[in-house]
C-alpha cells in the first residue's frame, strides 16, 4: 500500500490502481528521490507535470511538499479515477486545487499545452510497451516546455537503456535501486559556433589525409 511520505498530506494511504498494468513506485524509491529533489530546492512553489502518472503518487507527493500546481496525465480509464481520488485527498488537506487530473495521451497533452506551459518538474514513468524512439520523442516535445532551472525525471527498469536525450536536454545524474533505475535530466545550453573575424562561423578543420605507402 503506497502512501504520501512528507508534507502537509504526510502519512496518507493513496489508492493503488487494481491490476499489473501500472508499475507503481515504490516507497523506498519514492523517499530518495524526493530527498534528492529536496537537496535541489526544486519542489517549492513549482509547476509539476506528472507523466504516464498511474495512481499519481509522484504528482500528490510534490502537491504535499507545496508545489504550486500538479497535472496528472494518464490516459488509461482505471489509473485516470484513481488518480482523481489520489488528487482529491491532497487538495481536501491542501485547502486548494492543485491537482488537476488529465485523462489524455501524453502526445496530445503536450500538444495542447506547447504554447503556454512552462513546467519547473517533470516525472515521466512511461509503461514497458513504450519502446525507446517513442521515449525519445516525448523528451523532445517537452524540451521547450522547460522553465529555466527545470528538472526532469525519468523512471525506468534498470534492464532498459539509457534514455536518447534530445538537443537541448541534458542528463546530470542518475541513480538505480534495485529493478528501478532514475535518470535526471535538465535543459541544455547549446554551444554557440565560435565566428572568425568576418563574423561567419569557422568552418571545421578538415582531416588530415594519411600518407601513401
């Protein structure tokens, strides 16, 4: 039974979802990586965006330690009506709504979202038919959805690969406990082409060619 670690809703049984469909984070994963999110002084305040959400109990755990706003997206029926209990039981001991609950693919929610949103954390915790392209392509989507100083957060089985981060995301660090590896990623700052006196950008050296025999 999982439960929210810290914060003003601390102690809470969330609902799980019925089924092996979702792979829920485990308590023990859950605490390090808030104690990790915590040292980056990231969660106060911050717009989250919870991908692939399941049961939303990254989502509702950022809403208890005073995160401004949470969006759950989880396109399955079952998972989606729990997160909604989930978000309900936060905001009852919040005093506000700062869950929001989308039942929706998460291809659609960011291409809905593209031209406002600004997220400061996001979790993405995709399910094991998403293959790495599909993975791959999300991140993309999502990277000029950053705010400055973003955080993103990827969990994955420790089995899978690394994920393929697109121009302007950058992984910083990561960490495996146990069948569960998490990966931190951030945007990148793209390097400038250094420019010749003209003002054009130099153009690569070309390789010197091997001597003949």
């Amino acid at each position: 039974m999982s439960r929210i670690i810290a914060g003003a809703a601390g102690g809470s049984t969330l609902v799980s979802v019925p089924g092996s469909l979702t792979r829920p984070t485990t308590d023990r994963v859950k605490e390090a990586l808030f104690s990790r999110l915590d040292a980056f002084e990231v969660i106060a305040d911050a717009r989250v965006l919870d991908l692939y959400a399941g049961s939303g109990s990254l989502g509702v755990e950022s809403a208890s330690r005073g995160a401004h706003s949470v969006d759950l997206v989880e396109f399955d029926g079952k998972a989606s009506a729990v997160c909604q209990r989930n978000a309900d039981l936060v905001n009852t001991v919040v005093g506000r709504k700062v869950v929001s609950v989308h039942r929706s693919k998460v291809d659609s929610f960011l291409e809905r979202t593209r031209e406002g949103a600004r997220w400061d954390l996001v979790f993405l915790d995709p399910p094991y038919p998403l293959d790495e392209p599909g993975l791959a392509a999300v991140l993309a989507q999502l990277v000029p959805q950053l705010a400055e100083g973003a955080v993103v957060v990827v969990e994955r089985s420790s089995r899978t690969p690394e994920p393929s981060w697109p121009a302007g995301m950058e992984r910083f660090a990561e960490r495996k406990y146990g069948e569960t590896k998490l990966w931190f990623a951030e945007p990148g700052v793209e390097e400038e082409v250094p420019a010749d006196a003209s003002g054009a950008p130099n153009a690569p050296e070309a390789e010197a060619e091997p001597d003949g025999d």
